[in-house]
C-alpha cells in the first residue's frame, strides 16, 4: 500500500480550536482509512461512501486535483 505524506500547511484563518493536517495519499489508501474512520475529513471515492456512509456526512463543498486530470 502506498504512503502518505503529511505536511501542515500555513494558516489561512484564525483557528483556536481546530487543527488541521493537509496528508496526500492516493484515492484507494483514502477510501480504505475513510473505512477504518482514521480521519475527520476526508477525501473519498464516489464508489466509496457506500460503505463509509455511517462514519462520515457528505460537504457541499470539495475538489480533487492530481497529476493528468482533465486530460
């Protein structure tokens, strides 16, 4: 399974009590934590919410970008 690579990024807001991780991984190593319910937001495939559908809400908001998209 492939790694993840976490970095904590700049602040964009003032936030006192929420901390934020920003970790890349590929979409399946997502899902698969997304199941195990490793994260409080995340990412995940259309395919996935099926089975993470009682762990997670679905956001209005969201994006995706990776290498060759809109190709």
């Amino acid at each position: 399974m492939p790694s993840c690579s976490t970095a904590s990024p700049p602040a964009r807001f003032a936030s006192r009590d929420c901390g934020f991780t920003h970790t890349l991984c590929d979409i399946e190593t997502l899902n698969q934590k997304a199941r195990e319910g490793i994260y409080d937001v995340t990412a995940i495939s259309f395919h996935a919410y099926p089975y993470i559908q009682d762990l997670y809400a679905l956001m209005s908001c969201g994006g995706s970008v990776g290498e060759g998209y809109g190709r």
